[in-house]
C-alpha cells in the first residue's frame, strides 16, 4: 500500500515530468518495501506475492546480467515472457539500466516477433523456454542476437544463456544508482495491434506514467485495498500500461494470473480471490456469457471495465445479474492510452447511456471533428474522434518510431489535434458514443453506417456469440451490408435465421441497413489480442469467407 504523501504526490504527477526522472525509482524503489506489487496466481490457484522489495533486488541483479550483456540507456531489449514472477522482475531490470522495453506476446508466431525485433533494432531477448524456439537467429545489425532464457533446460546453442545461470553470477549491489532517462526518456516500444494494418511503433516515454496513474485512479476507482485484476495480456497496451506499469508507479498491489484465458478459470479465481475491481476486454466478457460458472460462489465486484473494442450491449445487460456491477465501457489507444470512458470514481460517475464509452477524462479533451473541416462538428453528428492537444496535459504520444509520413496523418495540419483514426458523436453533454473505424465506416447510398451499430443487434440474438459487418461494392448503392456470425455451441444453423436476423436490424436498427447476406463461419479473422479484423473479411472477398 502506498503511504499518503505517495499518493498525494502522484495526483499531480509533476515527479514524471522531471528532467531527471527515474523509471526505477518511481516505479520500484520508492514504495515500501514490504508493500505487495504484484499477486501471482499459478493455474492450480497457487500465489506467490511479491513486494517492492524483492522486486528492488532481483531487478537490481537482472540489471547486472543485462549490463554485463552489453545493454545500456536507450537499447531495446525484447520480452517473450508470459504473466509469470519473473516477468516484473526483468521489466524492472531493464528500466533501471534506462533501456527500453519491447512487448512480445506469447501467442505470436515467428514472423510478428521477428518484426518487432527488428522493428526495434533489439539484440538480447529474453524469452520463456517454451517460447524461444520462436526466435530466428537475426540479421544484419541484429546477427549477434543473445537469447536469455527463462526456466527449463540450459540451452546448448551459442548466444543462449539461462537467466537463473547467470543472476547466479551476480551479486546485489544496491548502491548501484538506476539511470535517469527524464520525462522523454523512452520506457516501451510497443507495436499498435494491426487491426487495420501493419502495426505502428509507439515509443511510450517515462511522461506517460502520469496518464496510466490517471486512468486507473478516476476511471477505475483503483484504491489500495482493492484486489484488483485487469486480465489483459501485458503483450498489449491496456495490460501492460494497466495490470503492470501504472500500479506499480501507484504502490498497489496488482493480480496476474500465469496462464492463457479460460471462462472456467476466470471464474474460479474472481471467486477465490474475491476480486473487486476487474477489467478486461469485451471479447473476455463475451467468452464469460458464453460459458457461465461451475460454482455458485459470490463474487465481489464493485468495479468492472472493458477496453479495447466496443462494449457490445449484450455484455452491459447480463453483467448486472451475472457479475453483480454493469460493466463500464472505456476508450483508448496504444498511442494515448486510455482517454474517455464511463469513470467508476464517485466525483465523476455518471449515469451511463447505452452505447456510450463516457466522456473525456480528466486530463483530456476529446472532440468531434467534421468531415470535411478541421473543426469541430456538431453535437450529435458522426465525425472524426480527435484530442484537443492544446488542452491535453496528460497527452504524450512523440510519433511513431522512424515513421515522420504515418505520424502526420494522425495530427491536423495545424499540429493541434490528434486524430484517432475513430469516428464518433458527441452530445451536448460531452458524451461520448463510437461509431467505427475510419476504416470501417460504410457509407450506402449517401448513409454512413458504423459496423458496430448492426453488430450489436445480431449478437442480441440469442443463437448469435458474435458478428462482424462489412460493407461490400455494389453498383446501386455504392456499398452493400453483408454479415458473418458466429453461432453459440449448442445452437444449430436454422434455415430461417438469415431472415431472422435481416428482420432484427431492420426492427432495432434501421430499415435501410440490414445485411443483404448473412454468413455463418466458424470463427472471425481477429488480432492475437482478439480484436476483430475486418479488413481480412473485405480483403478475403465475401464469398471465400462463407462456408
Ligand atoms: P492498429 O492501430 O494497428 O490498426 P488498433 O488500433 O486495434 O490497431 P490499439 O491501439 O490496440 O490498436 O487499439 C486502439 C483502438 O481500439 C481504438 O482506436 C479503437 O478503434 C478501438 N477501441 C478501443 N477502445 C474502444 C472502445 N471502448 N470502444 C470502441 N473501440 C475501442
Ligand atoms: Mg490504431
């Protein structure tokens, strides 16, 4: 738990703005040593705690073993590393030398770690016996590439080391002061998603501890005796900026469980840990009504939330009864982290609109700019999702690295406002409801339709888990709506459903904006995070997508 003076330090987050600010120091070192940072839950429910203290020593002797590897202030060291202990103590280690970290997902095939690799220019990784098979031996620049592994056998191949061999060479030496990279010194670079693309590289810099400390304070409510659990895989900017980074810069004790997402596991451990603030991304929340508990156990929620993707409402409605809270709908990037959302924090909770992420949290200033003018369109009226970085204090996002072309499609010519790439409305009272993707959007006839606005009534249904919908050429109306779903386990593709469901849009949604086709497939193209991909559907043709 972090003391009081910590805490009241942090609201104004002026010690991550410093020019001499230290990683280590505000996210390890100046917390009480005995407090707790993370809770470690192993599949069979087993915990392993850890504090700030045996974190403060073990990430002092992971820094020796990196230094002694030739890693120094501003290199990147790659991290194929599951939800383990050991995971805190290596991030830690590499901070406290002011090198920088890059995220690998454990469910990542070679190619997408082979290009953040070298997207990253990173020459040591460290990496889970069961993930290093992954890595192919480098190139060019990266031809020197040393692997350190953690657990399992020592490894017989040149340039790789065990990481428990070689700490077992260093001593702790706590009068080796951590480096001190300053508010711009870069802590993470984290590669966006790819939900619509190649992924971006977003260099995360020591500043934004200050807009993760926010989030979690006026958007989650986090308190110091919260059992707080955020799910999300830290190989992604909500887990990694919210399950890792920010409760650590906050002293809070944090939950991680060391194991792949299942329903069953889930519930098991909301029970038996009787967590109360939980957070997760919609396609958890999915997977949970999908599947509901064994046991008729309570549980403790006062606060959940959902990121990443729109919060379908299906979710919002069986998560009263089923979890005991509505679920909260929050907005953000890799780029920004979080920015708006439905806030759990007494002086900000607002009754929430269905369909709607919340407004703009503190510290941000989020608006709708019209199409065709750089200027902000009117209430209510679908337009481009875009911060008011002259009225953003919590705004860090340098550019994309080594990428100056697609980091000026994301700012007005002006430099004032930062486009998300979104498109939303707005009401008069700044709240917030997401429309689609740039990318997304279809516009038929004249219509703009948001794929999300169909997709939340074809899962409505109660035969339908999931949906996703494209707009697809047609010479008439320009474009054309045709659906895919997936159908929940138990249900049998009816001869009618397709009429069921054109029937159900043009009854809840609108008459004009039914699919013309509906597609029932096994499975939807999805991001390793789970997001759903529609690019792939349009790009694979509709026909080829059907079964
Ligand atoms: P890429 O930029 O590589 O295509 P990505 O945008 O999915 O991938 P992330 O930064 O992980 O990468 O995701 C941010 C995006 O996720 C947002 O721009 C938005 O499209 C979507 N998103 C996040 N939260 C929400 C939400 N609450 N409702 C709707 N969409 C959301
Ligand atoms: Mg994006």
């Amino acid at each position: 738990m972090a003391d009081a003076s910590v805490t009241a330090q942090a609201q104004d987050g002026a010690e991550y703005r410093a020019e001499d600010a230290c990683a280590a120091e505000l996210l390890c070192d100046r917390h009480p040593g005995s407090a707790i940072a993370f809770r470690v839950v192993e599949p069979d429910l087993t915990v392993r705690e850890l504090t700030f203290g045996e974190l403060a020593a073990s990430s002092r002797r992971v820094a020796a073993v990196l230094a002694g590897r030739g890693v120094g202030r501003g290199d990147a060291v790659g991290v194929l590393m599951g939800k383990s202990a050991e995971l805190p103590a290596v991030l830690l280690g590499i901070w406290r030398l002011g090198a920088v970290h890059v995220p690998l997902f454990t469910a990542f095939a070679p190619p997408a770690v082979e290009l953040r690799l070298d997207g990253s220019g990173a020459r040591v990784v460290v990496a889970d016996a069961d993930q290093v098979a992954k890595l192919q031996p480098g190139s060019g620049a990266a031809a020197d590439r040393q692997v350190i592994q953690v657990g399992g056998e020592r490894p017989s191949q040149p340039g790789h080391d065990r990481l428990a061999d070689l700490l077992a060479t260093v001593p702790d030496d706590p009068a080796v002061e951590p480096a001190r990279v300053g508010a711009d010194g870069r802590l993470i670079l984290l590669f966006t998603s790819g939900t619509t693309g190649t992924p971006k590289a977003v260099p995360v810099p020591v500043r934004a501890l200050a807009s993760m400390e926010r989030y979690l304070l006026d958007a989650l409510d986090l308190r110091a005796d919260d059992v707080y659990w955020n799910a999300a895989d830290p190989g992604w900017a909500y887990g990694l900026y919210y399950a890792l980074v920010g409760p650590l810069a906050l002293g809070y004790t944090s939950l991680l469980l060391h194991a792949g997402f299942s329903p069953a596991l889930t519930w098991e451990v909301l029970q038996r840990f009787a967590v109360t603030n939980y957070a997760a991304a919609p396609t958890i929340y999915r997977a949970l009504r999908g599947e509901p508990p064994r046991s008729g156990a309570a549980l403790r929620l006062r606060c959940a939330s959902s990121a990443g993707e729109p919060l379908t409402p299906e979710v919002v409605s069986w998560s009263g009864d089923a979890l005991g809270v509505q679920v909260r709908d929050h907005y953000g990037q890799t780029e920004l982290g979080m920015v708006a959302g439905n806030a759990w924090r007494s002086e900000l909770r607002a009754p929430v609109e269905p369909g709607s992420m919340g407004h703009a949290l503190p510290g941000w200033s989020c608006a709708v700019l019209a199409d065709d003018a750089d200027e902000v369109a009117p209430a209510g009226t679908v337009g481009r999702l875009a911060i008011d970085t002259h009225h953003s204090p919590l705004m860090w996002f340098p550019g994309y690295a080594d990428a100056p072309e697609r980091t000026a499609e994301r700012f007005t010519a002006d430099g004032r406002w930062y486009l998300t790439g979104d498109t939303a409305n707005q009401q008069d009272d700044g709240r917030l409801f997401f429309s689609s993707r740039d990318d997304d959007v279809i516009i038929m006839a004249g219509y703009r339709i948001g794929p999300f606005d169909v997709e939340s009534v074809l899962t409505s249904h109660e035969a339908v888990v999931e949906a996703a919908v494209i707009g697809v050429p047609d010479e008439l109306r320009g474009e054309v709506l045709e659906a895919f779903v997936v159908l929940r386990q138990d249900a049998e593709p009816a001869a009618g459903l397709e009429r069921e469901l054109q029937q159900l849009v043009k009854d809840q949604f609108a008459a004009h904006a039914y699919p013309r086709r509906v597609h029932v497939v096994a499975a939807l193209p999805k991001t390793p995070s789970g997001k759903i991909q529609r690019f792939r559907l349009r790009e694979a043709g509709v026909d080829a997508a059907s079964r």
